[in-house]
C-alpha cells in the first residue's frame, strides 16, 4: 500500500429538518469509485452516525439519489472522476424534498404526487380474464415504453425549478408516469388522468425548459411526457369542453 | 397555479393576438412611412366600426393573456395564496381591459 494516497476533499450535509451545516472529510481516492463509494467510506470508517439511503448499488432502485457538486445524481452510477472539481466534492440531501436527517430526505411529498397524478394502474380485466394482447409495435406502445423505465429517484423533481416555485406542481416523474398510463391501452380511466393532471398543480404549470430530461439518469423525457399532456388535455378541453 | 381552463385561455388569447399584433404594426409602419399626422388618423379611426373592433378585440385579448401571465410570476415568487392570487388575477385583467378599452374609446368613438 502507498502511503501517498490522492486524497478527496469531500463535505458532505449534516443535520436534521432544516436546520445543518457542511462537515469536512478526507477520502482516500480510489480507481472507479462511486460518490456512494465515497459517503460508504465515510460512514464506515469516519462516522458511524453519517444516515443516508441506499440499496442496489446498480442504478435500479432510485433510493441513493442526492446532489452532488449542487446537481441531482443517482450517486452509486456517479463516478468521482467524472464530477469531482479539483478533488473536491460536496454532497447534500435531494433539493426540493424535506431532509430528514443528513443524506436521508423524506420522499413523501414526491410519491403523494405520483398519487395525485393518477400514476397507478386503473385496470379493466380481473385475473379470471384472459390476458389482454397488446401489439409492442403499435404507436401508443411506443409511447409508453418510452417513460417505464422510471426508477423513482426524484433525481427530475430535484432538478425541477417549477417544483422549487410551485409546491403543488406534480412534477416531472409524477407527470411522465400519468403519460405512460395514458398511453397504456390496458389502463381503464384515461379520463381519470386526464383531469389529475389538469390541476392547479397539473401538467399546465410546466416552463418546458427541460432540466428533468437533462439531468434524469435513465435518460428519459418527462418533458416530452409533459408535452403530450397538455396535447391531449387541449384536445379533451376541446371535445368536452372542460 | 394554473389549470387547464388558464391554461387553455391564456394559449387562445395569444392566438387571437398573433395576427392582430402584426395587423398594428404594419399600421404603424404604414402610418408613419406616409406621414399621417396624428389629427389624419384620428379622422380615419373616429366613427370606424372596424378599427373600434380591432382595437378592442386586441385590448381584450392582451388583458387576458397578460393578468394569467402574472398571475404565474406572482405564484412562484411572492403570492402563495390562492385566494389572494384569485382576486389579484382578476383585478389586473380588469385594470388592463378598463384602460385598454377606454382608449380604443377615445380615439374610435365620434
Ligand atoms: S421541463 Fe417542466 S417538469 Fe421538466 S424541469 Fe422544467 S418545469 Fe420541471
Ligand atoms: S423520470 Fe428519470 S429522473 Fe425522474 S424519477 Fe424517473 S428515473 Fe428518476
Ligand atoms: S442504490 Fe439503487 S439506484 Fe443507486
């Protein structure tokens, strides 16, 4: 082993509610490492008391989300290399969400919204039925399978300056979920939808500039979601006049 | 803070705009290349149905479109209450129509 280790600058949030402060730790620098690699390190060998979220470590469960040098990552799939500034990196709690205590923010209000979206399956068959065909090729598939593979880690709705302004907006994921349903042709209450994301806090409130799509990790488009949204609620204003 | 109905308003407005903002200006522009002083246009527009429309379908148009606009500044800065915002909304689209609708008055009715 050397001794002469590069060593990372890492300050990472500490607190509980609103109330904290940055805390400084050094890091032994390593190769491929992860920002969670990094929070893991400083937790086991540092501070036992440091709480953060985590589980797969594969960047399929969207529980280890956090902002790292001031932007949204899903930090077990963020490599050092790639976002530390001149060794240094700061790590704090998902913006736009309540902390609960230093890494660990209360995801509540995020999945309240996916609710308040209609973002749940509204099914028409019982299990006694046979199972609906669905052509993968046909236009609305399309569609869908363009948004499914969320992973809830709110990384779009940190990022989202409207959820910052508006605390009723639904927000990007809320929203891409809802467009997804919408365009699932075995989701039984299309104008169910319709009218959750046509709120004071609905699809409507979105500025179209774009920081879901640009900092979401699975590279998905809520505003495009949220594009075809305010599409379809226009045209149901039209034919209903709602 | 807006829903489909302000939404939905507030696009059709600025669709009733589009074509009347170009209308104006290439008034303008007419009215100032040929050098109308300001006693020849009030001539043209004293009495006139059509311009008293023009006009005050655009002052109309820009009332709306402009009060569903603040009313979102106003959301995402500094009002977050709905009630407040409600009546603010309302009295800016009013505020605007009144003055926009009066000098279309002025210079339309003979
Ligand atoms: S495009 Fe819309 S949803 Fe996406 S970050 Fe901007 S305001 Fe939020
Ligand atoms: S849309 Fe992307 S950024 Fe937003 S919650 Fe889903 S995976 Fe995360
Ligand atoms: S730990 Fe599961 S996505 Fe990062």
């Amino acid at each position: 082993m050397s001794s002469a280790k590069t060593m990372l600058l890492v300050s990472v949030w500490r607190g509980t509610g609103t109330q904290g402060r940055y805390e400084a730790f050094e890091v032994p620098q390593e190769d491929n490492q992860t920002i969670l690699d990094v929070v893991s390190w400083v937790q086991q060998n540092l501070d036992a008391t440091l709480s953060y979220r985590f589980a797969c470590r594969v960047g399929m469960c969207g529980s280890c989300a956090m902002m790292v040098n001031g932007k949204p990552r899903w930090t077990c799939r963020t490599h050092v290399g790639k976002v530390a500034e001149n060794g240094r990196i700061d790590v704090a709690p998902l913006r736009n969400l309540p902390v609960i205590k230093d890494l660990a923010t209360d995801m509540d209000p995020f999945f309240d919204k996916w609710v308040g979206a209609e973002g749940h399956f509204h099914p028409t068959r019982t299990r006694a039925d046979p199972i609906e065909a669905i052509n993968p090729e046909s236009p609305s598939r399309k569609l869908a399978d363009e948004g499914i593979e969320c992973i809830n880690c709110a990384v779009c709705f940190a990022a989202c300056d409207t959820v910052t302004a508006n605390s009723d907006y639904l927000g990007p994921a809320a929203l891409n979920r809802a467009w997804t349903l919408l365009n699932d042709e075995k989701d039984g209450d299309r104008t169910g939808v319709l009218d959750a994301v046509s709120g004071s806090g609905g699809c409507h409130n979105c500025h179209s500039l774009g920081s879901c799509a640009a900092y979401c990790p699975n590279e998905l488009s809520p505003i495009t979601a949220i594009a075809g949204l305010k599409r379809e609620t226009a045209r149901s204003f039209f034919r209903k006049g709602r | 803070m807006i829903g489909l109905k302000l939404y939905m308003l507030q696009r059709l407005s600025a669709m009733v705009m589009a074509p009347l903002v170009l209308g104006h200006i290439a008034v303008m522009i007419y009215a100032i290349q040929g050098g109308l002083s300001a006693a020849e246009i009030l001539g043209r527009t004293k009495g006139s149905i059509v311009w008293a429309l023009f006009y005050g379908t655009f002052a109309l148009a820009v009332s709306i479109h402009a009060a569903i606009g603040v009313r979102v500044i106003l959301a995402e800065t500094i009002l977050k209450n709905r009630h407040a915002l409600d009546g603010l909304t309302l009295a800016i689209g009013a505020g605007l129509a009144f003055m926009g609708l009066s000098a279309v008055y002025a210079v339309t009715a003979s």
